[in-house]
C-alpha cells in the first residue's frame, strides 16, 4: 500500500531536485463539497467512485516549511504536534512521499484561520497548502493537475482544495489514479453566498473515514449512490452555467441528504444530525416554502452550509439569527 | 377507480345478507410495523410494492354499528364527526362499498383507547374494527383472509390490524388484489416487550398518504427499497422462529431508518424527525453501545416505537425516563 503511493507520487515529482528557498509558504482554501465525494474505489490512493464538485472559500489553511532538525517538527496554530498523535503521523507518511533522502526532516508550520471546532474540512487545505509549499520549497514547478494529484495523496479532497472557485474532481479510470485530479470550472457566480450554522455536539462523532467505509460497505442504498452523483452533478454544472439558482440548490440539498441517508442506513446505523441539525433543516425548509430561497449541504459533521443569492442576504439574516456568512472565491 | 373498489368488495361478501342483530361492536388492535409498507402498486385498491410485517398491540379501536337515519353519522371518542371532514368522507367511502342498498345508511361510534395525539396509527385499527362490526351486523361469517382484504379496501395497513400478534402482509401478484392480504404469522414471542417515546412536534407533518407517494415517485433510492424489505423480512422472521433478538432488532431499525431515507432523498425532500426524534436516536444507540439491547422504529411521524426483551425492563426504564410501556398481544 505505502510502495503503490510513494510510486504514485514519484511519478508526480521532477527527477533530480533540491531545496530552493530557505522556507516556503503557501495558502488553500477549505472547499465545500455540493457533489460529494463518499465512497473509495482505492483506499491506499485515495481514488473515489464517482466524480465531485466543489467551491472553495476564502477561509483556509497557510503552511510555512523549513528544513527540519533531528526529526520532523509540526506547529497546528503555535502549537506542537505529539508524534503519538495520528495528526503527526499521517503529515509524516505524506512527507515520506517526498522526502529528497531518508534521513531528510521538516518543520511546518500550520495556520488555520477556520475555528478548528468548526467541522470545515481542514485536512484538505491542510494537505493541499502542504503541496503548494512543498512545490515551492523544492522548486518543483509542478502542473495545477501534478499538484493536485499529490495533494490528493495526503487526503482525498486535499485534490480540491489546490484553487480557488468550483472545482471538479474527476474520478478517473486508472489504477494508478494518474487521471484521478481536481481542475477548476470555468465559471464564476458572483451572485452566490454562503453561510455556516455551527451546530454544537458535545460529543465526537464517528470519524469521517470510518463513516465513508461503512457507508459504502453496508449501505443497501449505496449500488445507487454513484447514479445519485452522477445527475445532482449535472443539475449543480447547469445550474452554474445557467444562472438557475433553483436547480443549483435542489441539487446540492439532494445529493448531501442522499449522502446522509447512506449513513442512516448503513450497518450499524449513524447520524451527524444533531437536535440543532435538524431544527435547522427544517427552519430552511420552512423559509422555503415561504418564498425565500435558501438551500443547505452537509458533511461529515453537524453543520450546516447554506447557499443563497445575494439579493437575499437581508432577508437571510433577519431570518436566521445564528448564521455565520462566508466568503466564496470566485 | 371506484367501481374497481366496489367490486373487490362484493366479490368478499356473500350473495345475500340483512341486517343481523341491532347493533354490533368489534375491537381491533393498532399495529406497529416492523417491515414497512411504503410504496403502493395499485392506488385504488390500496395495494403494496412489497410485503410487510407487524405486531398488534394490546391498544386499538372499538366499534360499535347500528342501522342509522337520514344520513350516516359517526362519532369519534364520543364527539360527532363533521360531514364536511375527510375523516366523515373517508368511513363514507368505504361503507359505500357495503351498503345493502342505496338508501341505508349507518351509525358507528368509534373509540380509541390510544391517545390520538400519540401519532399511533389508528386509521389501521379503525377500519379493521369497522370491518370487524360491519361482519358481525350483517351477519356475513367471513374468513379472516375475507376480512382482511375488506378491510385492505379502507386502508393499506388495517388489513394487519384483524387480529393479535404477528401479521404478515401478503403484497401478492393479482390486479384485483385478491391475494394481497395479512395473516397471522404463526410465532409468539412473549419476552419481546414495545415502549413508545411520544415526541411532542408543534406543526402538522406532511400526512402520511402525501409521504409514501412522494417517496416512491423522486427518491432515487426508492428502486432498491424492495430488496431492503425482503431481506430485512427474512431477518426479522428468522429471529422470531430463532428467538434471536440482534438479528430480529438490527433489521427492524434498519427497515425503519431506510424508509425514513426514502423521504429525506424525496423531492422536496422531507423529514418526520424532530430535534427529540434524533436525541432520542442518540439515546438508543449509546445505551446499546453500552451492552443494553434495544432497538427501535418509527412510522409516518416522529415518534419512537423501541423494542427490547422483558429481562432488560428494568434497565430500560431506569437510562430512559421517558418511555411508556405498551403492552403487545400473543
């Protein structure tokens, strides 16, 4: 498994390099899925089932690395990473990837300007600012598509986190996931907002990962789910294209309660919903059905993420009183 | 639509009936399904996709008939029924299929023992009550499976509501519904023991009719919802005839949070969940990480029907105070 990835991201790199500058630092925004990607087809290259759809935010993750001293270092907002931790360790099996000698060691250090407690992905721009970094660092000069193929090999939807703006994931064919990338779509909605409702647990759930597998495995819904995709994905791309804002977000809500509901489902059963979860959802339903259009998406976590046109910000928050408005980039 | 109706009736009764006694009154049992039926193939006829499962409870309807006046009149816990509401219309329709002739006309007193706002269904029990006393007034001796069927005719799952204990839903192949009918599935299991969580929920859900149908027409997993049921079918009459209360409560949950999948994945999509539904979820689902075994189901509404064995009484009602013991009937 380790042998197929190191292969995979070699494949990525320059042949000969070494270290430019004497550090780099590099930003990725944290990005949304509205097609989501849930369910592997490769676990070792983190090479998903069907194709996903994203945009990024302004918020992000900002990576600044060094060459190391004894032993790789991490700093996640000044503080430093335990290695007994399973963070260090697998920003340590992604540097393996990289690693110009055996006994080459780093030091990064990670900023987030997401609340950590936010539920926003922070892995992917946490591995996709790692790549941008590395690829200056060492002068690599990679592609946008190298760049996300390698950032894809420290975490799945790291692949999209490498620009600004939607985003998609192709799932590609290969074995070798060299057709497995995320590249910008060609167009901007300036129009579009988005907004959090931070849901608080007090409880960890189920790890993401954990929640992906068992979806896929037990789920007696999950033989649909890559059809499921496959048509939100093409209402999301002609909802853009179109400016239809209605056939944008119907398909957005689908596809993550159809994502949910493989959760619900599966064997044993689980929810990310919360009590605040679903009196949110059902709040948004409600404006909804009163005139006001807003639409939500969820992921592995309680919160809630909303879209809306900006022509409704007024009556958006006067609506909804705990909403946290987001920056797009476009 | 209607004439198809009729005539399912007629071919259940005999060729010739009167009036028998003066008045006449049958109990029948509210049902709680463990293997949904949600879906139907034939509309008029009320007539399933698939086969269903359930277990009465000591609760239901009693009915009392007599020979009525000018026009019918129906009471409902000792309040007249206004002429002008869908309930009067509904029992209206469906004494239509049985009147010996045009003119005559009915008085039925209906009385629930189930608090009506506990969202328990009791147009099941109703109509299997009705068809029960309607037997007896008229004389008309039928079988059981003639009864079911009947009663089938004033709603889907009334049909399993005609006697105590289990009951297995035949969905059955023909256009005219012949074969699609309830009987008792020849199982006791007095250890198992049922006990409600009434979730309070201010507004008004979606009614249950509207759901079903939504369901089946836009989500897109509605397709293996079939195959759902079969096996969740097998495991819960296989852990009936084997005692073996994992396999009989994983399936009966997962029948439950699959069908309530359909309607989040619906189009608009919809949920019967409240904030206490799904603390409520969470609540089952710790306890049973912590080694007590119970398991739950919910129908069209957001309260929780959990199931567990008589040993554990003591420990359910202590970890969930909430909870009202319902008795079931072998």
């Amino acid at each position: 498994m380790r042998d197929r990835r190191i292969q995979a991201a070699h494949a990525l790199l320059p042949n000969a390099w070494q270290q430019a500058p004497k550090e780099a630092r590099a930003f990725a925004p944290v990005n949304i899925a509205l097609a989501k990607y849930w369910g592997k087809r490769d676990e070792a290259l983190h090479l998903p089932v069907t194709d996903s759809f994203s945009v990024s935010l302004a918020l992000g993750t900002t990576t600044t690395i060094a060459k190391g001293e004894a032993h790789d270092d991490f700093w996640l907002n000044g503080g430093k990473i335990d290695p007994a931790t399973p963070f260090y360790k697998r920003m340590q099996e992604f540097l393996d990837l990289v690693r110009p000698h055996h006994s080459f060691t780093f030091s990064v250090h990670t900023e987030n300007n997401v609340p950590t407690e936010a539920g926003l992905a922070s892995s992917a721009s946490g591995f996709a600012a790692l790549t941008l970094a590395l690829n200056s660092f060492f002068g690599w000069n990679l592609s946008s598509k190298n760049l996300s193929l390698l950032s894809r090999l420290g975490s799945g939807s790291a692949c999209r986190s490498i620009a600004p703006g939607f985003m998609l994931w192709h799932k590609g064919e290969k074995e070798d996931g060299s057709d497995s990338y995320a590249e910008p779509f060609p167009e901007k909605w300036e129009e579009l907002t988005c907004g959090i409702f931070y849901v608080s647990t007090k409880k960890k759930e189920i790890d993401s990962r954990t929640a992906m597998k068992r979806s896929q495995e037990t789920s007696p819904y999950y033989p649909l789910w890559p059809d499921v995709v496959a048509k939100d994905l093409f209402d999301i791309t002609e909802g853009i294209k179109t400016k239809n804002f209605s056939q944008f977000g119907q398909a957005i809500e689908q596809n993550a309660l159809a994502m949910h509901a493989l959760m619900h489902t599966a064997a044993p059963p689980f929810s990310y919903y919360t009590s605040d979860t679903i009196s949110t959802m059902k709040h948004i339903w409600q404006a909804r059905n009163e005139g006001v259009e807003i639409y939500f998406t969820m992921d592995a976590g309680p919160n809630i993420k909303a879209f809306f046109l900006k022509k409704d910000i007024c009556d958006i928050i006067s609506i909804f009183k705990s909403i946290s408005l987001v920056e797009l980039t476009f």
